[in-house]
C-alpha cells in the first residue's frame, strides 16, 4: 500500500467513508476551507472569480466548537450555499452540488448542527476533515491535482493562484504563498499592519540564523503534496497552531518551499474564533494605549545566539560537554539546556552502534537527526529562554534603531 492509501485506510476521519458511493464530479483542483460563523459574502467572492471560470472544488468545512450554542451563523451560511447549487445531493453530513454554468462544484461539511468539534480540536480537526476528504477524492482520482490548497474566508486569491503550484514543487512537502493584509489607515488597519511586521521579523531572524525552519505559518497559505501530508498523518487536533504544528512535521519529510508570487490577500480583522493568532494579537494590540510601543518584537540578539548555536551543532560535537568547547555564549548554553538538548545526545548515542561509522554517512546521519530533533517547536522555545532570561522584547522603533546600529 502507499502511504496515501495506508493513511485514508487506518487514520483519516469518518467522513471520507461516505464518499464511496457519492456520485461527485471529477475536478481538476481541491479547495479547502474551513468556516466558523463566517458570512456567505467569502463564498460569492470565490464564486465569482476563482470557481466560476476553473475546474475546482471547494470542500467548505462549515464547524463550531460544542460548546457554542448558537448555531444561527452556520445555518445561514450553509443554507445560503446550498441556494446556489444545482441539483444539490447528500451523504450522512456531506452535500455536494455543482455550480451552475460552469466547471467546479462544493463539497459542504456539516459539523456544527448535529456533530459539533471538541473545542480543544476545533480549526485543527476542521482542516484535518477537510484535507482527508481531499486526500480521498485524489486517491479516487475525483481530483486530478494531487495537491491540497488551503486557505480560509478572509482571503483573496488570486486568478493565477492554482497555476503556481507546478510539477516542479511536487517533491517538496508543501508550498506557501506570500501574503500581504488589506490594511487602511484606520486603527485596526495600522495594528494589522504591525502584527504582519512581527511575523516577516521572525521569519527574517530565523533565516539570517540558518535555520531550516524560516517560513511563515499561516493557514490560509498552504498547498500540501498529498503523499506528504499522509506521511504525517494529517493536520493536529488543535484549537489554534495547527498550521504551525502541521509544517513543522511536513518539513521533516522534504523541503518548504515559499514561493514569490502571487500574493494573497488577507482581511484585516479581530477575532475570537480561536485562542491565540493574528486575529486574537491584532483584538489585543486595539486595547493597547499605543500599539507601536508594544515590545512585540524579539531582539535581534536572540537570531544571533540562534545562528551560532546551529552553526556550533553542526560540527557533530557529541555531549553537552564537547559542545560547551565550541565557545559558545552563556545565554546561548543555556537555552539549549532549557530545551534539554542532552535528550539529544542521548538518543545520539543509543543509535550510534546501529548506523555507519564512515565520516560522512556519520554527518549525513547525524545531520538528518539533528533536524529533526532541532525543529520549529525547539527553535521556538529556544527564543523564548532567551527572550525571557536575557533579551527581553522590543518595541519597532527600538528594533529599526538596532537594525541601523548593527549595520
């Protein structure tokens, strides 16, 4: 069996049984997209540009946490959708219809008037239904691209948006697109536009650092390789950080590429559909007096630390000990033992006996378990030892002042 097949067969989610003998149409490209208490305007908005003139379709997730009641909202969106299809037909909690006059159809999810999620699952168990539906349907050839494109209603994609994911990106996990918020120059447009500032400064410390993992973790920006995404089985159950946790396994099997173009567009708007995120950091940073003085940014001393640590572990010290004598910082010793960098060496050990001893399969292996050990998670907790115990975050003008020192 592939892994493809081994995953929709062991570990994909309930719903991809009722599709065995639901007559959908074949398309070219799967949509994903969950909704939680969404208005139908996104959906007019894919109407009208993307699925009315390509071969596409849209599997529209509509959810709700179970201990929200008010299940007005999805109805409406639901009813609303369904208004707009041709010969709509159902399955358990899936209805299918195609749109009329053109190539694409939906795929609506209920998961909110009879099975709402677990609220401790919620986003991440959404997209996970979503992708499994569309991993299904590949395996079914019922999509002819093997890629599963990810965004959400508050995001504008572009006519060429399919387009730019060719052949030559299928051996890597995943691709990303760039992305820019729809910002004014009101109050929540200005604090929008500050919290994107603090996601390109992460991104930026962490390639200046030579790490693996310097790309952006947004949800609505994702198009996951099929045969990656059952290789790690799907999207995590979780409230929020789905996208993060769900790159952070992909880029263990093959390369993140972010790509130049096109850009997607993003609404600038606060949120509480989920505990923490740009929806609910922009909500914080409006009750801010001046949000500008925030100390929103990490000091650029962190990236350093970061870089020379992952330049130090790549000259296969062995112990904590042989690391120590590459003249490592204090702060940066540290960190590393906060993130118990001896359960490393370790496991490095109890494999040594098992693999080869030749000097560079011995690199090559341990290059490959220091990857995976030293990932996106540690890299971020790594940060946060040294944010908290010895460079403490920054407001933007402090950053750009440092920026003009350090050149």
């Amino acid at each position: 069996m592939s892994a493809l097949e081994k995953y929709c067969a062991g570990y994909a989610e309930p719903e991809i049984r009722l599709l065995k003998d639901f007559a959908i149409g074949v398309h070219d490209n799967v949509l994903i997209v969950p909704a939680y208490r969404e208005s139908p305007e996104f959906f007019y908005g894919f109407h009208q540009s993307l699925l009315y003139r390509q071969s596409v379709l849209l599997v529209l997730v509509i959810n709700q946490p179970d201990n929200d009641l008010e299940k007005g909202p999805n109805q409406a969106l639901f009813e609303s959708i369904s208004a707009e299809l041709s010969d709509p037909a159902e399955q358990g909690n899936l209805t299918y219809g195609c749109l009329p006059n053109c190539q694409s159809g939906v795929l609506l999810v209920d998961r909110f008037s009879e099975h709402p999620l677990p609220p401790k699952e919620a986003v991440g168990l959404a997209r996970k239904i979503g992708n499994d539906i569309a991993a299904e349907l590949i395996r079914l050839k019922l999509v002819r691209y093997p890629v599963l494109f990810n965004t959400d209603a508050d995001t504008q994609l572009p006519e060429n948006y399919f387009a730019a994911i060719t052949d030559s990106s299928r051996p890597n996990s995943a691709c990303i697109y760039p992305f820019e918020h729809d910002c004014d120059d009101s109050v929540l447009g200005l604090a929008t536009q500050l919290y994107e500032l603090r996601l390109q400064h992460y991104v930026d410390g962490l390639q200046r650092a030579g790490s693996d993992f310097a790309f952006h973790t947004i949800g609505s920006t994702l198009a996951i390789d099929v045969n990656a995404y059952a290789m790690v089985r799907g999207f995590p159950k979780r409230a929020a950080g789905e996208d993060f946790y769900m790159l952070n396994k992909l880029a263990k099997v093959a390369p993140i590429i972010a790509l130049d173009r096109p850009t997607l567009v993003i609404a600038a708007r606060i949120s509480d559909r989920v505990p923490f995120g740009t929806g609910p950091a922009v909500k914080q940073l409006l009750g801010c007096q001046d949000p500008w003085e925030e100390a929103l940014f990490y000091h650029p001393s962190t990236f350093a630390e970061l870089g020379r640590s992952l330049k130090a572990l790549t000259h296969c010290p062995q112990s904590f000990e042989t690391l120590r004598e590459q003249g490592l910082s204090e702060p940066s010793l540290d960190a590393l033992e906060r993130i118990n960098i001896a359960s490393f060496f370790n496991r490095l050990s109890a494999q040594h006996r098992k693999e080869p001893t030749h000097p560079a399969a011995w690199q090559q292996f341990y290059a490959r378990r220091l990857g995976d050990w030293f990932d996106a998670f540690k890299t971020l907790k790594f940060i946060h030892n040294l944010r908290d115990g010895y460079y403490p975050n920054i407001n933007y003008q402090q950053l750009i002042l440092l920026n003009q020192q350090a050149r």
